[in-house]
C-alpha cells in the first residue's frame, strides 16, 4: 500500500479552537470588495450569493481581514 | 501587465474552488498560505505542486491528511527543484507516449530550502531549463525549526542564531540578492511579488506558468512568530515592505528588467518613497535598530543603494 495523504478540510483539526478573538461581519457595511477573502491566510472567509461568510470551525483569528477592510465592517471581538 | 489575456478579478478568482483547504496547521496571521492561496488562483488546468521541506510543508501534510486538494509531493529539503524535474521529466514521457496533456508544475520553497540549502538543486534545474514555475516564499529565516537566520536574513535582524547583544547587533551580513542570482542563470521570466499586491502577484504567478522553460516567484511572506509582530500587521508589513523600496516589485522577462506596479509608481513619483523606519518599525526583530541612529541610517542607506540598483536595472 502507497501511504497517499487525502486532502480534507481541517487536516490538522478544527483549528478554530486556536482563537481568541473572532472576527464579526457587519452585513451592513460589507460592499463585497472581497479584500478580506483574498488575503485571508485560511481560506476561511468564502463567499455566497452577495456577500461573505466566515468560517469559525477554521478561522483562528488572527484579525487580518479586520485590518485590511476598507470600509471598516470587520471588527475583532473576545471569544 | 497581461498573461495572454489572464485578467484576475476578485469577483471571478472567488468562485473558483480553493486549492488550499482551511484547518492546516500554518500559525494565525501566516502569510506562506496567502501567498500559496494566491499563486494557485493563477493555475491554468491540471496542476501538480512540489513542496520543499519548511513550514509549508509540514503545516499542511499531516498524514493521513492533506490541506492540498490537488496533486502534490515532497521529498526532501535541498531538492524541491531536482523532484520539480522529475516530474517534468515524467510529464514528457506521459505526452509523448500516451499523448496526454502535460500538467502544469509549481514548486513552493521557503528561503531555507531556496538561498540556503536548496540552491544547487534550483541551480541545476533552472541550467537545465526545465519548464515549471518556482515560488519562493521568504519570511527570511529558518521559521519552521525556531527562528534561525539564513542567507535571506537581512542585516540587524534579530534571529536565536544572531542575537542581539554587547558584541553583535543581530546578523552581521547582507541578504543574498538571491532575484539577481537567479536572473543571471537566463531564464525566461523571474520576478518578485508582495500578498499585499495580489493582482501583481498572480498576473506575475500566471506569466511563470505559461512562459516555456523555468520561471522564479520570489515573494515576500512576513512571519509573525520570526519577525515578531501582530498577527493582523501581516498584510501591513508585506505593503510597508514594497511602499519603503526594501522590498521592490519587478520583473525580468527574457533579461528585460522592469519595476511593476507600486514600485514603478514610486520610481515615477519619490515623493511616495515611505522611510524604512516605517517597515522596520512593527516588527520586533529589528527593535534594536530603531533605538540606534547610526545603525538605522546604515539600513536606510543600504535599502536606498539597493532601491537605485533595481531602478537603474530597470531603466528607470
């Protein structure tokens, strides 16, 4: 048997738990820029209809995509 | 700037599936998964990538699970260059035997496993002119095993092997222009990228995959943990990297040297040149330096020489 590696979502667990503070959308604000998507470090932040989702199961927190939203609609609160 | 019509938008590169899955094991705030996540927004079909050993490699491979949903192989540190090869090689064989389609090849190493140990494997596959896309992303120490400096490590900076003290004030030497040595090799296309300008980035990461023969990515990847700063500053510091000229944005294509992006508009407009000190200054590593006149306009004049360096390449 080839021990072949399968790609899953959280290969390395719900890393999630690692944070402690969480990123909160405002709909409101939000413009959909996608700023926030693309320079996520997880790909947590993925996208529907009109607007973006965090993913929290995977988010670790690390406030990137509140300090990169040009319009301010991300903030960072304690877990 | 255009790759055969390659004309990225956020809104059309968001409804592709991501080829780097969340809930691997890379630190909050790294910035290696940025710029991995933007380089495989500028795959054009069926993709194989090879992984020197590093952060990258061992952050997203615990088996019997992958964080990558495409093909993907590691074998060692000092050769991700030479399996590149390989498979290539393999590549050929498949098409002209079975006439299958070639997939395309990006071999991911850090500055460790690119400046240091990996160089003569990069060396030998790049004189052989063999056809893949090299990224280099450089957070500019040896991150995975504890912060130790590499030949990308810039003068001053702190690391556990160049510490800071009476005798030594960090790293005593300069970093490898590692971009010039390997545009003195005469491949196709080398260029340098910032995650902070990600259009530049996967337009330069797309032309590497396209053209025929080796392509060089080096791009800047801040570390948190190394480099000691927030994990939010991660974007911040890859743009103060790029606005204060220590990191310049460009591009050699067929030995033609030219700045791209912001660093042709700071070449056109000095006024928007920030001061290094603005780079320096989030970052930990480089503390020391700050509270040392002498030793910061060392750094400035160094940045400045190297800034004029690139620009006079560059035709500017």
């Amino acid at each position: 048997m080839i021990p072949l590696s399968k790609p899953k979502k959280g290969a390395s667990g719900k890393t999630g738990m690692w944070r402690t503070e969480k990123p909160v959308l405002d709909k409101e604000r939000c413009t959909n820029c996608l700023l926030c998507w693309v320079f996520c470090p997880e790909s947590a932040i993925y996208r529907t209809e009109d607007k973006v989702e965090i993913d929290y199961e995977y988010c670790k927190g690390c406030g990137v995509c509140a300090n990169e939203c040009a319009r301010g609609a991300i903030k960072m609160e304690e877990e | 700037m255009n790759a055969g019509g390659f004309n990225p938008n956020l809104k059309g590169l968001s409804q592709q599936e991501d080829l780097l899955l969340p809930g691997h094991r890379l630190c909050a705030g790294c910035s290696a998964s940025i710029v991995v996540r933007q380089v495989l927004k500028a795959v054009r079909g069926p993709t194989i990538v090879v992984n020197a050993t590093g952060c990258l490699e061992v952050a997203t491979t615990i088996y019997p699970y992958t964080s990558w949903a495409l093909p993907w192989i590691h074998s060692a540190f000092e050769n991700v260059a030479a399996t590149a090869s390989g498979v290539v090689a393999a590549e050929r064989a498949f098409e002209r035997k079975k006439s299958e389609p070639k997939s395309d090849v990006i071999a991911f190493g850090g500055d460790g496993g690119t400046y240091d140990i990996g160089f003569q494997a990069l060396s030998g596959a790049l004189e052989r002119y063999d056809d893949f896309l090299y990224v280099l992303y450089d957070n500019e120490a040896y991150m995975n095993t504890g912060i130790q400096r590499s030949g990308s490590t810039p003068k001053y900076a702190w690391t556990t092997t160049t510490p800071v003290g009476s005798v030594e004030a960090g790293k005593m030497e300069y970093k490898k222009p590692i971009d010039l040595i390997v545009a003195a090799h005469d491949i196709p296309y080398v260029a340098t990228a910032s995650p902070a300008y990600w259009r530049d980035l996967i337009v330069k990461a797309r032309k590497g995959i396209e053209v025929d023969g080796p392509a060089f990515l080096h791009a800047i990847s801040t570390c948190d943990r190394g480099w000691r700063h927030d994990t939010s500053d991660t974007i911040e510091i890859a743009r103060l990297a790029v606005e204060t000229c220590y990191f310049p944005l460009f591009e050699v294509e067929n030995g033609e040297f030219k700045l791209t992006g912001r660093s042709r508009a700071i070449a056109k407009r000095p006024e928007l040149k920030k001061p290094v000190s603005e780079f320096l200054k989030p970052q930990g590593r480089f503390s020391h330096i700050l509270k040392n006149q002498s030793m910061l306009e060392e750094v400035q004049e160094n940045v400045d020489r190297y800034w004029e360096r690139i620009k006079k390449l560059c035709g500017e």
